[in-house]
C-alpha cells in the first residue's frame, strides 16, 4: 500500500480531481492549505492577521492506494506537467510515501 499526495495550486485543482477519476481512485481526501514562498515573502509574526493577501491558496489531496494505482497517478501527473512546462508557474506535485503497517 502507498500513500499518493499531489499538491495543486487551488486554480488546477478540478484537473486534479480529473486525474484521480481517470485513474479509478474512487476515495480520496483533500483540503485547502495556503502556503507562502519564504524567498519572496517573509511574514511578519507581529501583525499576522494582515499578512492574509499574501502566499499562495492550494489543495492538498491524498489517498491511499495499491502500488500500480499511485504508479500510473505519478506518470500522469508527469505528463501533464511537462505538457505545461514553461507556461505555468505552479506545476503540480505529486509524492509516492510507503507504508510500512497499518491496523
């Protein structure tokens, strides 16, 4: 069993979903994160509550699934990005994570 994470930035995220239905992943999570570039942004801790206008809203989506799934996921993801390679700033991410056990 794998664990599948593709990261997306919140304006490709339908395209995600997309990829998961192809490839028959019929249960998975995902929820909103919003993440910043540290080279870019540095957030200043003592006025946090108006930093809200800066970083990057995204979607985390998960799943765990059997080895030939996450395989073909991964490749896809692949494609897609170098599809895109050159005209989108954000491409998509996507990680393969063993797991050892579980009850």
């Amino acid at each position: 069993m794998k664990l599948l994470i593709i990261l997306s930035v919140a304006e490709f995220a339908d395209e995600v979903r997309q990829v998961m239905s192809r490839n028959k992943v019929s249960v998975f999570s995902e929820t909103p994160m919003h993440g910043f570039r540290t080279e870019k942004h540095q957030p200043d801790v003592r006025s946090w509550f108006s930093q809200g206008d800066h970083g990057i809203y995204s979607t985390l989506f998960f799943s765990f699934q059997t080895e030939e799934t996450v395989k073909v996921v991964l490749e896809e993801i692949r494609a897609y990005n170098e599809s895109w390679a050159g005209r989108r700033d954000n491409p998509l991410h996507a990680y393969e994570i063993a797991v050892e056990s579980f009850v």
